[in-house]
C-alpha cells in the first residue's frame, strides 16, 4: 500500500489533484491483479480523500464500494472501519 501512503503525503502538502491521481493508480493495481481487499483499502482512502475536498456524493459512492467489499468478504473488523 506504498501508493496510498504515498498519496496520503500529497494530501498532506495539499496537492489533493496528485493524490487523487496516485490513489486511482493504487486501484486499478488491485483491480487488475484482483486484490478485492487492496481495493476496498484504496476506495476507502479515495471515501476520505473526497470529504476532505468536500465531495460529500463521491465520498459516499466510494465509501459504500467498500464497504460493500469488506461486506462480501465477512471482513467485519473492516466494515467497521469503512
């Protein structure tokens, strides 16, 4: 998850554009190699990243994507974090 750290540090220095970028990279990783937990991990970041631009409807989008994961795989401690 070097990427979503990665991202997290451009949030950080405000470049919000750059980190929506890296965190779109991180996504479509775990999509083509089929990691479903890496990708509710990043579309919960992506969740964060868009309340923090105030985004509220892609948030939510995000935000129910994994959640509907973590859901599917029984991950109940990370339901409880998305």
């Amino acid at each position: 998850m070097v990427l979503v750290v990665y991202a997290n540090v451009f949030r950080i220095l405000g470049d919000y554009q750059k980190a929506f970028t890296v965190l779109q990279e991180a996504l479509e990783i775990k999509k083509q190699i089929g990691d479903q937990s890496g990708q509710a991990f990043v579309l919960n970041s992506l969740g964060l990243m868009y309340i923090t631009v105030g985004e509220i409807s892609k948030a939510s989008d995000c935000l129910h994507q994994a959640l509907a994961i973590r859901q599917a795989q029984k991950d109940l401690p990370g339901q409880a974090s998305t």
